[in-house]
C-alpha cells in the first residue's frame, strides 16, 4: 500500500471510531447525570424515611457514579489518543501533498560556522530536518540533530540504524502509537540540565534509618491511640493531641518541604510521562540488534525501568495530593503521609538515580529512529545506500531529495577514490550549485542511517565539508573575501585531523577580481591535493577545467548545459561529461531589459 493510501485508510478509521467514542461518551454523561439525579431523590427519601433499604440503595447508587466517572476517564483519555493518531496521520498525508507549515523548522540548530548544515539547508523552511523530524522528546530531538551534524563514520554503527529502521518502517501502527503517546505525555519542553539534577538533588532525609525508627515508633503510638479510642471509652481526646504533636512536627519541616518538592516536581513529572512510550517498548518485541540493546537496556533484571517509573508515578501523586488539605490533614495527623512519601523518593533516587541518564538515551534512540523509520516509509522509492570498499562515492539517478519528485532532474555520479575532485561547470541556473546539494545532502541521508532519493548508492563513510553560502560579519568585522578565507582555512584544519574528507565548494574566492580569483583558485586546489580530500567544486572560471589536462589523475570535468535559439533558452538540468560551452548572462540581461 502506498503511503498515501495507508494514511487516509488510518483518517478514515480513526475519524469513524472517534464519532463511536464520542457516542459513548454522550450516552456515560446521560448515565452520570441520570444517577446523580437518583441520588439527589435517594437523599430527599432519607431526610424524610431513613431506611436501611434506601440507605443501601444510596451507597449503590454512589459506587455506580464512582465507576462511571472512572470509565470516562478512561473513555476520554482514549478519545484524546485517536485523536491525536488522526492528528499524525493527517500532518503525514499533508506532507505528502507538499504542506510542511505544522512541521518542526529546527532553525534553532542552525550554526553558520558549522562544516555542512547551513550550506545544505539541514534546518529551516524546507529543510532536511522538517522532512525528517518526528521526535515527541527533547532528548530524542536531540540524538537526532547530533545524528545530522555529526554523521557516524562506523559502518557498522550506520549498518545498525538502517535495520532497525527497517523493522520499525514495518510496524507504522506501533510506530504511530508511540508519537501519539509522547504527545500527550510531553517531554519535549524539558530542558536536559533537569533530567541530570533531578537524581543528583540532595535527599531530603540524610539519615533514613534513623527517620524510619523515629516515624514507626510515633506512627504506631498515634495509630494505636486512635484504634483504643475507637472502641472504648477512652476520649479521643488523647488521640487528637497526639496527631496535633505529629501535624507541629511537620510543620516545621513545611517550609522546607514546599522547597523540595518544587525543585523535583518538574523532573517527577517528566520522568512520569516517559511512562507510556517505556510500555510501548516493553509490549513490543525486536529483531534487529539495536533495537534488542534498546529493549535490554531498559529491562535488565537488576533495573526494571517500567516498574521503576510506575513506582516513581505513584511517589508524584502522593506528593501531588499534598494540594488536597483536607486529605493531608487526616493522612499527615494519622501517620506523617508527607515524611514517608520523601523517604520513599530518597529511596527511588539512591536506587535508580544512576540509571536514569541510561534510559533517558536509550529512549531518545528509539524515537530518533522512529523518525528515520516513518521518512523511509514516506518514501517508498527511495534506495537503502550501502557501503563499499572500492569507489567512493557510486550514485544511479540521484535526485535532491528536497524536491518535489515532479520537478526532481536525476543524475548518475561517482568519484572513484580519495584526491579526485570533479570540476562543474555550467551556466546561470542550469542546476549547478542545486546539484552540490544533491550530493551533499543525501550523503548526509546514508551516513546517519537513512534511505537517500536514488535508485542506487554506495559510498564510504566520510567527513563531509561545504563551502557554498559565506556571508560577511559587520559586528565581527569580517568582510566577504575574508569570512571566505576563513571558511577554507577551517577545511584545511579539518583535513589536517581526519583520513577521509568530502568537499562541496560553489564559486571560491568571489570576493575578489576574476584574475585574482582563478589564480587562487588554482593554487588552493593544488595545494588541497596533498590531503585526503576528493568530491566536487562549482565555477564559472572555465579555465580551472584545465586542470583536468595537467593533473588528469586528480581532476575531472562535468558540465550542466543549455541549448538557446535566439532569447529562447531550455535547462535539461543534466549532467554531462566536459566543459560547458554555453553561457546565459547576456541573454538574461536582455530578456529582462537591463542591456
């Protein structure tokens, strides 16, 4: 089934069970209503004929309105959850059809200086990480951005990505449940610095012995107390002044406590909501090695991450309930409710403190992949690249995968090995710097683990640099030609420390005179040769094709051309073998009136 078949089957299904849950929530409201109503006469009964019959009745009526309450709330919960699957399935079939506009721009990962990203619209307005972003948690957005900017080199750890990918591209329901769980459970706001001072917050108690003996001995006295004064004769008096001794004592840790609770709550409620997307993994069995490591790592038999986070719920709503005065009066007057609940955190955080960090990455891995996983399953034509040993780079119809596949032009390509460098020429708009991005942005694709818009792709893993959009700096007093100089010193720098570097460079030095440009030019192409560089560099300087004659083992030229009949002018976007022969500035400039 083709993508966009499958997303408007799952609107189709979910908009019809969503009007069933919607139904049967009309039909609990009449219900709640019906037996409140009930109950009110029950009431009216009892004021005038107290009964036993109609006291039973009343209880009856109360425990049915408790369990109708209670199925709502399961009801709405479940409504909110198709509704937000009908939410992912329509944003998908919107992307299909070209509308990006609710999609996440990433433009705040955007770095000038970085070696590739801004070069190859890795962020922004449709950009690479719109197409490709699905994460529902910060730190899952995260692994995915540091996928992106710092592409693995590891074939086997690139290997991994693509299987466990694959497998989860099988499975778009579940995949779907997932994005559905972490938007309702949100984590995505959370900063990364609270996830790391939650465990590492002091605890409350330093001597948990110690607290435990004091609380046991004086909950028992006051439990006790209250049990004899129940049944004899005894005043409760006794048992009220020793639950006020135990409120005072309490009260002198409230200031405290507030404080305490304060700083944990936003990370309690953070590491809660990791709850239901932990379950997903849980009920789910994998294949590929990755995603068992995943699995594993967060259900060893020493730290249940599940149980772990279930228990550490359960702490949050205690703490939560301290809201309620009337509950925390009687709780905290009976047995301290409020200490025993902050020994129970400081036990949670000595116990799986440390594994916290672990699981939060583990976590962020799997929904980065679910993003990779739901891009290849968007693009079904797309090829699995693979990595081989005797070309560098070895491409069949390769296509910019930002286009709209109408108006996408492919090409073949290759370079063979380390220290070749193809020359592109061509004239204004023929396809030039469209086709460097090409290159550079699907290499991105294959090195982080995705499916690249080609019919074939073998590579080897390298380090990728671009030099293809240099802007000059007024507050860092940094003019064009310079932050251009600039640009190329940070690429001999970076080929100074790695084996293996692929670089894109569109039209060096511009910020100076034609002269001036081809002859550094050609002095900074030659002296790159001494470092293990190949990949691709753009120009309109004809004459930097004649290194092609002097060093034949080393450059090669490739050209985009036009064909012009008069002020006609047609673009093939192809690439050929050779120099271009055709310009189009001066046919340009009289089509739109300027000469």
């Amino acid at each position: 089934m083709k993508p966009d078949e499958y997303y408007q089957k799952q609107i189709d299904h979910y908009t019809a069970r969503l009007k069933q849950i919607k139904k049967r929530r009309n039909l609990i409201t009449l219900a709640k209503l019906l037996t409140f109503g009930y109950m009110i006469f029950l009431i009216y009964l009892l004021i005038n004929h107290s009964t036993q019959p109609l006291l039973l009745l009343g209880i009856g009526a109360i425990l049915v309105f408790i369990f109708l309450t209670l199925w709502d709330s399961q009801i709405i919960y479940r409504q909110h959850l198709i509704e937000e699957l009908l939410r992912i399935n329509t944003l998908e079939s919107d992307y299909l059809a070209g509308n990006f506009s609710a999609l996440d721009q990433g433009e705040r990962f955007n770095d000038p200086a970085h070696p590739y990203a801004h070069d190859l619209d890795l962020f922004g307005e449709d950009s690479l990480f719109q197409h490709l972003n699905r994460t529902v948690t910060f730190s899952g957005t995260q692994k995915l951005v540091s996928w992106l900017l710092s592409l693995s080199k590891d074939p086997e750890v690139i290997h991994s990505r693509q299987q466990a990918a694959e497998e989860l591209c099988a499975e778009p329901e579940w995949c779907q449940h997932f994005r559905a769980a972490g938007a309702l459970h949100p984590t995505q706001a959370l900063d990364a610095v609270i996830l790391k001072s939650g465990p590492t917050e002091s605890p409350f108690f330093s001597k948990h012995s110690t607290v435990r003996l004091i609380l046991w001995i004086a909950n028992t006295i006051v439990i006790v107390s209250w049990a004899v004064t129940s049944f004899t004769p005894l005043p409760f008096s006794i048992s009220l002044v020793l639950s006020l001794l135990q409120l005072s004592a309490l009260a002198l840790y409230i200031k405290k406590i507030n404080a305490y609770h304060q700083r944990l709550n936003l990370f309690l409620k953070t590491i809660s909501n990791y709850i239901p997307l932990v379950r997903l993994i849980h009920d789910q069995s994998f294949r590929s090695p990755y995603l068992q490591k995943i699995r594993h790592s967060l259900f060893t038999p020493e730290s249940n991450s599940l149980q772990a986070l279930t228990q550490l719920h359960r702490i949050q709503n205690s703490l939560d309930q301290r809201g309620n005065i009337v509950i925390a009066f009687i709780l905290n007057g009976l047995y301290l409710k409020d200490f025993h609940t902050l020994l129970r955190l400081d036990h949670w955080r000595k116990k799986y403190g440390p594994d916290i960090e672990t699981w939060t990455d583990v976590l962020s891995e799997a929904d980065a992949l679910i993003s990779m996983a739901n891009y290849r399953f968007n693009h079904p034509a797309y090829c699995l690249p693979v990595i081989c040993q005797d070309r560098l780079l070895d491409t069949e119809e390769i296509g910019h995968p930002l286009l709209k596949s109408e108006r996408n032009v492919t090409n073949d390509f290759s370079i063979c090995s380390l220290h070749q460098i193809a020359i592109v020429t061509g004239a204004n708009m023929a396809g030039k710097s469209t086709f460097l991005r090409t290159i550079g942005v699907n290499l991105i694709l294959a090195q982080s683990g995705n499916v690249v818009c080609s019919r074939y792709f073998a590579f080897q893993p390298m380090t990728l640099f671009t030099s293809m959009r240099t802007t000059d700096s007024l507050s860092k007093d940094t003019s064009y030609f310079h932050a251009e100089l600039l640009r190329l010193q940070q690429l001999v720098n970076i080929a100074q420390q790695e084996d293996k570097v692929f670089i894109i460079l569109d039209e060096m030095l511009k910020g100076t005179n034609s002269v001036d440009k081809l002859n550094g030019s050609l002095a900074f192409l030659k002296r790159i040769l001494s470092y293990p560089i190949s990949g691709l560099v753009a120009t309109h300087d004809l004459a930097l094709g004649e290194l092609a004659d002097d060093f034949p083992e080393h450059f090669f030229n490739v050209c985009f051309e036009i064909v012009h009949s008069g002020s006609q002018i047609t673009y093939d976007y192809k690439l050929h073998p050779g120099i271009s022969s055709n310009m189009n500035a001066s046919i340009l400039l009289k089509q739109m009136g300027l000469i």
